[in-house]
C-alpha cells in the first residue's frame, strides 16, 4: 500500500512556484550545485533589477526636493518604493536564514509522519484538511488580488494615454511608476523597455513578499494542526472509567505521557526556529506597513484623479491584507499553542493517581507560556499588534495631513 504525499509537501508544493521565479529556495540542502549556481543567478538578476528601480525612485525624489515638486508628487513614491525595500530585505533574511528553513522543513514533515500518520481516523484528517482548506482560500485570495494589482498596474498608464491622446490628438507617453534614468524614458525607442522592466520590477516585488509570507503562512498552519493533535491526544489519555474508578499510573500511561511531552518539545522548537527565521522581517514588516498604509491613505484623499485614487486604493488594501494575515497566523499559533492548558484541565485528571497529577500539572504550567512570534522582541505578531499597526498608520496619517493643509495655506 502506498501512502498519501504528506499534506505539508503538499501545501509546499502550492507556493513552490514563487519560490522558483524569485531565485528563492525552500530546501537549499537538496540542490545539487548547478541547481545552487542556476537559483543564485535568478536571485542576483532579480535583485539588480528590482534595485536599479528603487535607486531611480530615490533620485528623482532627490530631483524633486531640489526642482521644488509638490507634496503630493513627493509622496506618489513613498508606497512603490518602501515595499519595493521591503521585498529586497524580505529575500535577503530568507537567503541568510536557509539552513533554518531547512530545518524546519524536515521537523514538520518528521512530525506529520510521527503523528498526524498514527491517527488516521477520519474525524483527525477531517481537522486537518479543514485547516487545510482555510490555508488554501487565504492564499488564492491573496494571488487574485495580486494578479489585479498588476493588472491596474500595467493598464491604467495605458489608458491614460488614450484619453489624453482623444483630447488632445497628441501621445504623451507616460509609465507606471516615476524613475530617473540615465537617457529619456520617454522616447519611444526606449519607453516599451523601460515599461516592461517597471512591470517586472513589480511582479519581482510582489513574488518575493508572497513567498515569504506564504512560507510563514503554510507553517504556522500546518504547527496548528499538530496542536490540535496534541490536544485531542491529551485530552483522552486518561479513559472514563466511572466516577470512583482510579485510573493506575502505569508503565504504559507513563510511556504515553512521555512521547507527549516530547512531541509538545518538538512543537516547541519548530515555534522558536519559526520565530528566528522571521523575527527581523516581521519588524520590518510592521514599520514598513505603517509607513505605506499611511501614505496610500494620504494620496487617496488629496489626489483628484480617479486613475491614480484606483492606483493606490490597490496599494492601500495590500498594505492592509500583508499585514493583517501576518498577525492572524501568528495569533493562530499563539492560540493554538495556549490550548494545550485547556486540554490538561479537561483529560479527566481527577481519575487518576496524584503522581501523574503533579507530573500533569508541570506540563500545565509550561503550557501556559505560549509559543509566540515576535517581531525582533518589540511586539508579539498577534491581532493586538494589527491594531498598533493601524494606530500607528493613523497617527501618521494625521500627522501629514495637517502638514499638507498648513503648506496649502501658506
């Protein structure tokens, strides 16, 4: 009889491709080294290409501090240009942290064979192919509206030019994002070329926030389902034997208790190496977040032109989801993790010896401390940590708006 692919390889396998297309890996210990020279390569093209676009941006916002551009033009690049960082940082800390990565791939597969294997009862699969399932709509939902984001990205320039070609038969021809390049961007010679590589440029930092963050994603969910085993595990391992029945401490019930806590160890563990590989990029991640909510809010409101409102409303909600599901994973495991007391205080305890008791009650208060995610020790990655993200984003909204009426006024 042949088993069923493992469900985590499964899951790997679903986000694989953006893995492949940013020059990323997810088990860099299995390549051979053309595979290793052929995946670097990918990266370094995508990196210098991507860089050469967020040098660009930063001059001609250099340019437009000393020609005298307005407020609102300053800020149009603020939102491309920080998650344009964001992405670089994003790949980078995934390069550095590899051997982690490794590492945790081969401890969740190793937990999944150990345990989610043992209990192949349909009510356990059931569970996980549920949490499975949610995994699944979150990441197509994301990739819908990314594809739309490029969509709106590559399109509305051109529409633009159509219009202002209607109204006034002459072609102005105009591009995605503003860059400074060593010749005329707008010469029709070299507009296509330039208009494919922002677009690229875009797509690179689109693919690299994804693969992290779904990497991020897809362990987090597949940790929770191994918490739910634990805790259905525990939570029956003392039978019902009657109100006055005592259950015996044996050499049994103990060997089970103790494969038990080795597999909340295990669980553990893959938290911490989960929490290292990300810790730097999830505090990144929230700066950056606020920064560009912030400012997508603030070009909303004060630019007029339905083209450009549409642009950064695209930004605005992916500043918004990116950061949104970074805290709900996270609070999920946090949650899932916290769940283990709940599972002592009902495994019928009081059925038992006053030993096993005792040795219930260490793991308890254990249990009590959950497995978080943190960002570099500022913050957990929870729900909470959404709202100080929007808080802050609103502070800093305010804070440029009157900054705008008190220049306008002036």
């Amino acid at each position: 009889m042949t088993l069923q692919p493992l469900l985590f390889d499964e899951s790997l396998k679903k986000i694989e491709f953006l893995f492949n297309w940013t020059g990323l890996s997810l088990e860099s210990g299995k390549r051979t080294p053309i595979d290793t020279l052929k995946c670097r390569a990918i990266f370094i093209f995508n990196f210098i290409w991507l860089n050469s676009d967020i040098f660009g941006a930063i001059s001609w916002f250099a340019d437009g501090i000393e020609n005298g551009k307005s407020f609102t033009e300053l800020t149009y690049l603020f939102p491309c240009t920080t998650l344009s960082f964001l992405a670089s940082m994003k790949s980078i800390i995934h390069i550095r942290k590899e051997n982690m990565v490794n590492e945790l791939i081969d401890d969740m597969r190793s937990l999944e064979t150990q345990k989610l294997r043992e209990k192949t009862n349909g009510s356990v699969l059931e569970m996980a192919k549920k949490e499975i399932r949610f995994l699944n709509i979150v990441l197509n939902v994301l990739n819908t509206f990314n594809v739309m984001m490029v969509v709106v990205f590559t399109v509305v320039p051109l529409i633009l030019i159509a219009i202002h070609y209607l109204r006034t038969s002459e072609v102005q021809l105009m591009l995605p994002f503003l860059n400074v390049y060593p010749f005329d961007p707008y010469d029709i010679r070299f507009w296509p070329f330039v208009y494919t590589k922002q677009i690229w440029s875009e797509c690179i930092v689109l693919l690299e926030i994804c693969a992290t963050d779904y990497f991020f994603y897809t362990c987090c969910t597949h940790l929770r389902i191994q918490f739910q085993l634990l805790h259905e595990a525990i939570v029956s391992i003392i039978p019902s034997a009657g109100i006055s029945a005592k259950v015996s401490y044996d050499e049994e019930m103990r060997s089970s208790f103790v494969e038990f806590i080795k597999w909340h160890q295990k669980l553990i563990k893959s938290a911490d190496v989960l929490e290292v590989i990300y810790t730097r990029s999830t505090l990144l991640n929230f700066v950056i977040s606020s920064v560009v909510i912030c400012l997508t809010g603030f070009n909303v409101t004060t630019n007029t032109d339905l083209a450009f409102v549409v642009l950064f409303l695209t930004f605005l909600f992916m500043g918004l989801l990116q950061a949104y599901f970074l805290c709900f994973f996270g609070d999920l495991l946090m949650r899932s993790s916290l769940e283990i007391n709940e599972a002592i205080y009902n495994c019928r305890w009081y059925l038992a010896e006053s030993t096993f008791g005792n040795d219930l009650h260490i793991v308890q208060m254990r249990s009590q401390k959950p497995c978080k995610l943190t960002a570099a020790g500022f913050a957990d990655v929870n729900l909470r940590a959404f709202m100080r993200v929007l808080s802050s984003s609103w502070s800093y909204f305010a804070l440029l708006r009157t900054l705008y009426s008190t220049h306008d006024t002036q």
